[in-house]
C-alpha cells in the first residue's frame, strides 16, 4: 500500500529536480548552473539530487534527455505539406517557429550549449551531439520534400545545416541579449537562394512570399 505512493513521491521530485536544472540550465549555461542553485529553486535538499542524478553530470544529461524526447515528439512530420516549393518553405518555416515558441528551454539547451560544454563529461557532450543530429536528421528530411531533393542529399544536408546554425546563433546571442529573436524571413529569403545556387528550381514566387513575424525567444 505504501510502495505505490513513494514512487509517485520519488517521480515528483525527480521532475520538480529535473524541471528546475532546466530552467537554470536553459538561463545560466551548465557551467554557472551550481548544485545549490538546483536545490534552492527546487526546494529540495542536496543529496535528493545526488539520490536521483548521482552527479550534476548526471542531471545535464538527463536535462538534455528530456529535452530531446519532448522536442522531437512535438516536431510535425517531414511530410510538409505544399503544392510547390513557397507553401512547403512556409510551412516548415512555420515548424521551426513554433518550435521555438513551444520549447523556449530545450532549444537554448540544445542550440546555445556548444560555448558551455568545457568541464562537461563524455556523456553530456555525446547527449549533445545526439541532439544536435536528431535535429539535422528532421530538418534534412523536411527540406528533402520541401525543395524535392530525393536525388541531392547533399544539398538537403547544407540547407539543413544552414537552417540549424541560423537558429544557433540566435540562441547563442541570446545569452547576451534576451529579447533577440529568430527572423524566419531572413532565414526563408538565404534558403531560397542557397537553394538557386545549387541549380535547384524554387519559382518565380517564391521570393516574394508572404512574411513571417518573428519567433519566440529560444
């Protein structure tokens, strides 16, 4: 009878933990983020923490883990939807937006930690990386079907790339300045002509689509 209810204690502080290491993390970097700071927001005592995590390692990973899981379930299928190439480049710039407007936390984890990885084990920096492709992967995918690139990994790749480091240096330029945002119109316009440059066909349109406004602060 008792059993049942400490687990569902034990699950609540794990999350209270893990939710509170997230927010530090996601505002401060890992490297500021202390023990005590996670114990003081959380209201739970230290070696709680050490009971769960084991180590502050222990919670960066598991920060990142939760992060991953909750982003990429939320992403919509890479199947974007579109006649041609302006609404498909809408909609996925639509996707990327409301990522960042959804996972404010997990996309700074994510895009703004590489400047913060010093000191961090082999598992947090591998837990980053695997994040870090796990994105690559979707977005590639996305503007595979996007541009109809079946035939041009290698281009879908670049573009991917490209897309993944814009929003990176959003992120990063965020712990500088908060109120930046991501500027998906930018963004559309230099996918655009990343794409003509590879020879890829983009219509007389489609750079002079319809405008964006700006994404939530990651």
């Amino acid at each position: 009878m008792t059993k049942a209810p400490a687990q569902d204690r034990g699950m609540r502080s794990r999350d209270a933990i893990l939710g509170a290491a997230g927010e530090l993390m996601s505002q401060h970097g890992y490297a500021a983020t202390s023990i005590s700071m996670i114990s003081a927001a959380c209201g739970l005592p230290a070696s709680a923490i050490y009971w769960h995590f084991g180590s502050k390692d222990g919670i960066y990973v598991a920060v990142l883990e939760h992060a991953r899981v909750v982003l990429l379930a939320a992403l919509p299928s890479v199947e974007v939807p579109g006649t041609d190439v302006t609404q498909r480049l809408d909609n996925f710039l639509q996707a990327v937006g409301d990522g960042f407007q959804r996972h404010p936390h997990g996309l700074k984890l994510l895009l703004g930690l590489g400047m913060l990885q010093q000191g961090a084990s082999a598992a947090a920096v591998a837990e980053v990386h695997h994040y870090r492709n796990a994105l690559v992967t979707w977005a590639q995918d996305s503007l595979t079907v996007v541009f109809d690139l079946r035939d041009r990994p290698e281009v879908s790749g670049e573009l991917a790339r490209f897309t993944l480091r814009t929003a990176s240096g959003t992120a990063v330029a965020c712990w500088f300045e908060p109120a930046t945002t991501l500027e998906i119109e930018p963004l559309r316009v230099a996918l655009l002509a990343l794409a003509a440059h590879h020879g890829v066909p983009v219509g007389k349109a489609s750079a002079a689509g319809p405008r964006h406004g700006r994404a939530a602060n990651p």
